[in-house]
C-alpha cells in the first residue's frame, strides 16, 4: 500500500493548488478503514487511489470507466500501485443493465474523454460536431453488489455526465439499504443534455434524508440549493 498512499497523497496536495479537484481533501470525514467504496466514472483514478488509501487492505473501491483508454491507463496504474483492494470494471453504471451505446466528442480531432456520454435518454445531444459512438457494457450499482456479494456500500463517488439520475435509480437498495455518503458533480449543462435538472437530482436525495454540502475554505459547508459555481456535492445522512 506505500505506493497507493504516494500517488494519493500527491493528488491530495495537487487539490490544494487546483490541480486536482478540492474535494479529494474532505474524503476521510466518510471513508475509514475498512471501506467499501464506488467511484462511477473513474477516468484515470483521480479519486480511487485517494479512496485506496483511506479504506485501506481491510476495504474495498470498485472503480467503473467505460472508456478503454482510461480504462486501460487505470488498470495499469493499479497494477504498478499495488493498490490490491482495487477492482477496475471496463463498464457504465446505469439504471438498467445490458449493452448502451456510448457517445465519445471530439475535438479539434482529439477525443474529449471527460465529456462522454450514453446516447440512451439524450434528448439535446450537445455541440459537438464529430462524435465517435462505442458499445459499452452497462451495470446498476445494485446488480453490482448483488453479483460481487457486497455486505455494504459506505461512499460512492459520481462523475458520470448527466446521467446522476439513472445511476441512483439503479442504486435505490442500495442506498435505502446502506445509506452511503454519495459525492455527485452536478451540472445543468450536463443533465439538460436528458431533460433533467439539478433541483430535481439533489431534491430527490433531500427528500430521502439526506443533507447537502459543497467543499469550502477546508471543510464541508451545508448549503441548500446547487449553485453554477460548483460542480462537486456531498450528500450524508
């Protein structure tokens, strides 16, 4: 686990100066040993690695990237970290399970890996001219836990494009069940892309009990409302 707790502890103080995201800093108010923790959209682990190391070998991150090139990266990284309480699943989480057609943007010839998304629901497919389109394996976080007997889920992570809503409809045991912290970006420029709002994802998880937070001047602040100006929120209950 050195390894893990070097590259964790180098995005930690990358979040310090912005150049990984602030939030990576607050984690261990809700991740303690022996862990079990989802990061949904994990890209190339700017968040599984910091979540390895607070769970520790007693816990467990399982980490979801649909893309093969950050999947690949990822899977490589883990190997060389060490990080043996990582699992790395080349898949989207969703609503439903099966196979969905993933939409890749491109620009100025290079993919945009950040802002792919699943073509399924799209009502307003965005401005992008070139896209590549991949068929993509699909879970729900229930189906998850059910296949890989998970005893419980304490955090899940979620950076999945707009999306949000479908995820947490396919983890609706789960969190009635276990009650996890969930770390959600939340962007109308993004659930506008299926016709949804950011009043409708964050009252929905209020309405279950949870309370709502923004990382601010090095701690978790309550706020009640999603605001333009981040894009990162915690719900606990």
């Amino acid at each position: 686990m050195m390894r893990v707790k070097a590259v964790a502890a180098m995005l930690r103080a990358g979040a310090g100066v912005s150049l990984s995201e602030p939030e990576l800093r607050g984690l261990a108010e809700f991740v303690r040993p022996g862990a079990v923790c989802f990061d949904i959209g994990a890209a190339y682990g700017m968040y599984t690695y910091p979540l390895a190391r607070l769970a520790g070998p007693a816990g467990q991150v399982h980490s979801f990237e649909p893309l093969p090139v950050p999947y690949r990266i990822l899977e490589v990284g883990r190997r060389a970290s060490g990080a043996r309480n990582v699992r790395v699943t080349n898949a989207a989480l969703s609503s439903s399970t099966g196979y969905r057609r993933l939409r890749l943007p491109y620009r100025f010839g290079l993919p945009v890996h950040g802002w792919a998304h699943l073509e399924e629901g799209l009502k307003h497919p965005g401005p992008f001219a070139a896209t590549r389109t991949l068929e993509v394996p699909v879970y729900t976080v229930d189906r998850v836990c059910e296949l890989r007997e998970i005893p419980r889920v304490d955090f899940i992570k979620m950076d999945v494009e707009g999306c949000e809503p479908e995820v947490l409809k396919g983890a609706e045991w789960t969190i009635e069940r276990h009650r996890p912290a969930l770390l959600l970006e939340i962007e109308d420029r993004h659930l506008g892309r299926y016709g949804r709002d950011s009043a409708e994802v964050a009252g929905s998880l209020i309405a279950r009990g949870y309370r709502m937070h923004v990382w601010h001047r090095g701690r978790w602040n309550r706020v009640d409302r999603v605001s333009t100006h981040r894009r990162n929120y915690l719900f606990a209950g």
